[in-house]
C-alpha cells in the first residue's frame, strides 16, 4: 500500500465531558510520531497531559477559543499552531466547537540531547496569517506555501501549510514532488479543500478532516480539482535519530 489515508467519516470519536480524541493511523510509522484527531464542544475545556521530554503539536483548524498557560492567554480566532512547553500545564478553552490534530512526538535520547542545546522558544503559538511565506520549485504558479516550524528549531520536526487554487487554471495545481528519502510526511487538509492525493501511482480523494501519511522516499502529489482549492498542513519528521541532515540527490 502507498496510500495511508482515513477519511473524516470514519474517525470514531468517544466524547466525555465535551471532548473527545481517537488516535490517527495507529502502527503506519514507527518512529515515534502519534497523531489523534481531537474535538471539544463549545463552552468546555480540557487540559492535555504534560509529557516531560516529549513533543505535543497541536494544529487548531476548526473553532474558535483559547489555550491557557500560566504565563498568558493565546487567542484563537484562524487556523493556528501550538507547540506545548513539555514541562508546563495548558489549557484549552473551546468559545465554539473546536477541532484540531495533536502530534505527540517520542524524544529519543539524541533528540533529548538536540532539544536541551537549542529550540525554539516554548511554548510556541502562531495563527496562520502570522506565518513566513516562501516559495518551492515543486509547487505551482497558483500556490502559497507557509512556514510554521523551519528545520533545525524543533530536534527532527518540521511543519508548513501548502495551498494552491485550480478555480481559473487551465494547468494542474498544486504540489508535485519526487520521494524525500529523509523525513515522512503527515498531511492535514482543512478549509473547503477538494484535492486528489497520489504517492506512487497510487491515488485517493482528499478532503477537509481527512488524515493522510506518506512514507519517507515516495513520489508523491497534492492537486487540485478542476476549479477548487487545496489547503493543507504538511507534518514531516527526520526518520534517521542521528545525521539526519544530509544531503540527498534529486534523482
């Protein structure tokens, strides 16, 4: 199989006390990334478990609220990042029905050694509009890509948003890129995304709430729709613990 996908309808969640969680694509990768699709009812809150040495990444693509640290108050009012201080309580406070994808990210102990030299401040948190631009040789004329987490500031994770309309072209849109041997990539669509995602040939649907992962090294594409749009998180992860930055050549 070359396509990890579950579509939005089928991830069962079991709410309590206004919040639920179901874990995405559970034993597709082995390298210590966990992914749960999460929902919290207008009016409640939840506070996430703290998990000393480990990474939680949280993309915040439904709903309005608040997350809660005790230093400050972060607003959420667009699509938006968190990446949790490891030692430090949050919360979450939904203002309308919330949803968002948690990445729970196991340190190995290079990582540990890695993390505790250099990182990036956290917590972390930043609303999409917030983000650094940049611009990729795979992508289309009509696509904006979007900086979240660069390389090298958070041990072996990396995190952007891609998006590209198809609503007055005549060419393919979207992204279009040759395997990436060094990182796996989980990609979360949001928005009225209405895209076809293939790897290796292989090709499935792709919308809004759906969940998808792409092993390390395989082709893979992200397109739009004759005349819609595509939005997307795209969540990679470095899959070698030591020298993981190394050159790979384009085939």
């Amino acid at each position: 199989m070359a396509v990890y996908c579950v579509k939005s309808e089928d991830i069962k969640l079991e709410m309590k006390d206004g919040f639920g969680q179901a874990e995405l694509l559970a034993g597709t990768y082995d390298g210590g990334v966990h992914a749960f699709r999460c929902h919290l009812n207008a009016g409640c809150c939840v506070s996430p478990e703290i998990l000393p040495d480990t990474l939680q990444i949280f993309c915040l693509t439904e709903g309005k609220g608040a997350i809660i640290t005790p230093e400050r108050a972060y607003s959420i009012n667009e699509v938006s990042f968190y990446v949790a201080d490891p030692y430090s309580t949050f919360t979450f406070h939904a203002a309308t029905n919330m949803v968002y994808t948690m990445f729970i990210v196991e340190q190995k102990p290079g990582d540990l050694e890695r993390f505790h030299a250099f990182h990036m401040k956290l917590p972390f948190f930043k609303g999409l509009s917030e983000c650094v631009e940049y611009c990729q040789d795979c992508k289309s004329a009509s696509s904006r890509s979007y900086s979240v987490i660069p390389t090298k500031r958070l041990c072996r994770v990396l995190m952007g948003v891609g998006e590209a309309s198809a609503e007055h072209s005549t060419v393919p849109e979207g992204c279009f890129e040759k395997g990436h041997p060094a990182v796996a990539q989980w990609n979360v669509p949001f928005g009225n995304t209405d895209m076809l995602l293939t790897v290796n040939g292989e090709s499935v649907d792709h919308k809004n709430g759906d969940f998808s992962y792409v092993p390390a090294g395989l082709d893979h594409s992200l397109q739009c729709k004759p005349g819609k749009q595509i939005h997307y998180i795209w969540f990679e992860h470095y899959v070698l613990e030591k020298d993981y930055l190394v050159s790979y050549p384009r085939a």
